[in-house]
C-alpha cells in the first residue's frame, strides 16, 4: 500500500474495485488496467481515532469542511466558489399528497452553477491542480460540462467540453461564457464519449470523464455526508437519487460506508434508489433481470438530459451499491417527470429540473405499491434548478395592454 497522509486529507491511494489493483495518488491516475474505475481509500482505522462530529462545528459551511475525507492534501490547491451545505427541506405539503409524512428533498440548485455537478468538478480540478493538470476534457450532456468550464476558469485551468447538440443551450452558454473550447456532436452522449477518448488519445490531454478519473465521485459524496449531518447522524430510510453515469449514487454509498466505518454512523444504511427515464434505464432492466452489470441502450431518448446515458463504466458500482443496501432502480417516463415537476413546484414553491423531478416521481409509485413505508424517512435529490432548461408553457397567458382600462 502506497501511504501517504498528512492532517489535512486522510488520502492512502487509489484502489480497483474490480481487481483490486493498489494505484499510488500521488501521480495522475485514470482507470484500472482492468478498465474499471479507481476509487479513494483513506486511512479510516487513523481517522477514527483523530476525528469525530464536533471539530465540524466552527468549520465553513461548504464540502471542504469535510477535507479529511477528501483528496485534495494541501489547501492552497483548492479551487472554491462555495460550493455545499444545500439545503435539507422538509417537503410537508408533497409529502402529505404521497403520503410520505417524512419526506425530504436534499436541493442542489442552490450550489454554483445551478447544479450538484459543481460538487465534483470542485474537488476534481482541485485534485487535477494538485497534480499539476494545466488543461482538461470531458464529455456531458450539458450541465457537467457547464461546472467543469466554470470552475477550470476560476482554478486558471483550459478547458475543452463536448456535448451533444441536444444539450441545454444554457449550459453551452456557460460553457462558452466560461473560456472553455465547445465542441458539439451530432449524436448522444455516448457519441461524445467517443469522441473525447479520441482526443485524449491523439493529444494526450487529462480525462476528467465521469468515472475516468478517480475524483469526481468524491465531490459528489459529500452530498452523502450533509444528508447525516443535517439529520444530526440519524440515518434516512431511503434515499432516491437521479442516476446517469451513476457517480452520485456510488459516491453517497462510498460516503455512507466510509462514516460507517469510522463509528459516525450506525446500523443499516439506507436503501438507495437508482431513477431513471423509461427512454433510457439501462440499470433499471439489470436491476430487474438481477443482473451485475448493464447492457447498452439502444435508441435512448429523454428530456431529463442529464440523466440520458445508455451505458455507464461504473455500472456494476451502481447496481452494487443498490444490492448491498436493499435498494430498487426504478424508471419513469417523460409524462411523468412534467407533471411532477409541476405538482412540486406549486405545492412547495420549488422549480426542480426535470431529473430532479424524476426521483419524486419515483417516490410517489414507490409510496403507491408499498415499497416506501408511510412512516419511512425519505430523501430525495434535486439535482439541479428548472431554471436551467427551457420551458414552453401549454397554459395561455394573459397580455395586458396598459393603454386599456382593467375589465371585469
């Protein structure tokens, strides 16, 4: 085991979950030889002993009060626009409708950019910095590509981004806003997938594909450790989260058992919900046929963007993380996800983006078949603002000319 620790991060090496290939992280790393990602252990057994709830006290309120558990080893590498500590709401108007009394919205549209993709390009430019990365690329289906760009301006770091044409166009605009290079293909994400290894492999730039490098998946398990503290260390019943790549439900799970293991957390954990679109639910059919990894979808369609990938590397994590926890995938269709997100946002004043919307969705047919118990604590994630997606509303809307009096 290559160890190496100071007392800011707790950071041991890079390990394979598949072959358990031991990778040093000191040195750029992408993917096991294997073809499998690589994930961060830390010296837990030390940080058990060094650390515990009340030195978070007097911390700032963002990810980085969590730093021994994550990568980054010296501050001065840290690339921050306040990233974190997104608001735990209570939903007790959509939850008396489910008939989920507990329910609980964890709201990532608050966080820069406009979505949780800003936990992972966060603390995955402050690593590549560390590591002395001067310039990167990624695939992304829009709102990725957007963080990634924002956060390489402010880290001082190129940056090269491509999206399918589909994408959001608010999301290229932030991307080009940004400095960042914008490349647009005529297909899906997979499509820019390959295109990026293309790239990467002719110009030898740094992979910051979700799941090719290994730390993007700790920005996004911060969300996992907000969720327990703001319940004060109390586990939730169940947690539903958007599922695309996958890199967030691995990284709450990777967050759930690292907290378990140092004797922050107790008992089981809860039971993680992978949602996706029936247009695009490569791990909910594994998950049905009971199987450990997915098969490529085939002509995937979806409005909710970010959640559209037909095949994911970390397909066999996700649906570990689903198995290990007593968990379910379940998908919804495109219908469902619209008028979810309208019911949400008039009944609790909250304008989720459509992935966003896809998890309540979600818990409400999960509440209607039983799976989720009334009195069960329930946490849901909205990914990202509405704001971020364009509207066209079926309602007409009144004009109102102010050379005319008011009719009754």
């Amino acid at each position: 085991m290559f160890m190496v620790r100071d007392n800011y991060s707790y950071l041991s090496h890079l390990e394979c979950p598949k072959c358990e290939l031991i990778y040093h992280s000191t040195e750029v790393q992408q993917v096991c030889s294997c073809g499998s990602p690589l994930l961060a252990r830390y010296d837990l057994e030390s940080l058990s002993k060094d650390w515990d709830p009340s030195s978070l006290k007097d911390r700032e309120k963002n990810l980085w009060r969590y730093h021994e558990l994550l990568p980054v080893r010296q501050p001065q590498h840290i690339v921050c626009l306040g990233e974190g500590m997104t608001p735990l709401l209570r939903m007790p108007s959509l939850g008396m409708d489910m008939s989920i009394p507990k329910l609980y919205m964890k709201d990532e549209s608050l966080m820069p950019s406009g979505s949780f993709k800003a936990r992972g390009a966060a603390v995955g430019i402050s690593k590549a910095k560390e590591l002395g990365v001067h310039r990167f690329i990624i695939p992304s289906n829009g709102s990725a590509g957007a963080a990634w760009s924002l956060y390489a301006a402010r880290g001082g770091m190129s940056s090269s981004i491509v999206m399918p044409v589909h994408a959001p166009r608010i999301t290229r605009d932030g991307c080009i806003a940004a400095g960042a290079e914008l490349l647009l293909v005529k297909g899906s994400i997979s499509d820019a997938g390959r295109m990026v290894a293309e790239k990467v492999k002719r110009e030898g730039l740094y992979d910051a594909t979700a799941l090719k490098e290994p730390y993007r998946i700790e920005g996004k398990k911060t969300m996992g450790f907000e969720i327990i503290e703001q319940m004060d260390f109390e586990v939730p019943d169940v947690i539903l989260y958007p599922t695309g790549t996958g890199a967030g439900l691995i990284g709450i799970h990777k967050a759930l058992q690292e907290l378990q293991e140092i004797g922050w957390i107790s008992g089981p954990l809860p039971r993680l919900v992978a949602v996706q679109s029936k247009g695009c639910a490569p791990i909910v059919k594994a998950w049905e046929d009971q199987q450990t990894k997915s098969m490529f979808w085939e002509q995937s369609s979806t409005e909710a963007h970010d959640i559209h990938v037909p095949k994911t590397i970390g397909d066999f994590l996700v649906l570990d993380a689903i198995y290990q926890t007593g968990g379910a995938a379940i998908s919804v269709t495109d219908e469902e996800i619209s008028a979810e997100q309208e019911q949400v946002t008039r009944m609790e004043g909250s304008f989720l983006c459509p992935e966003g919307a896809a998890t309540f969705a979600a818990a409400r047919i999960l509440r209607s078949n039983g799976w989720i118990e009334e009195e069960e604590k329930v946490v849901v994630l909205n990914t990202g603002s509405g704001l971020k997606y364009p509207r066209i509303s079926s309602n007409e809307v009144t004009l109102l000319d102010p050379e005319e009096a008011w009719t009754s």
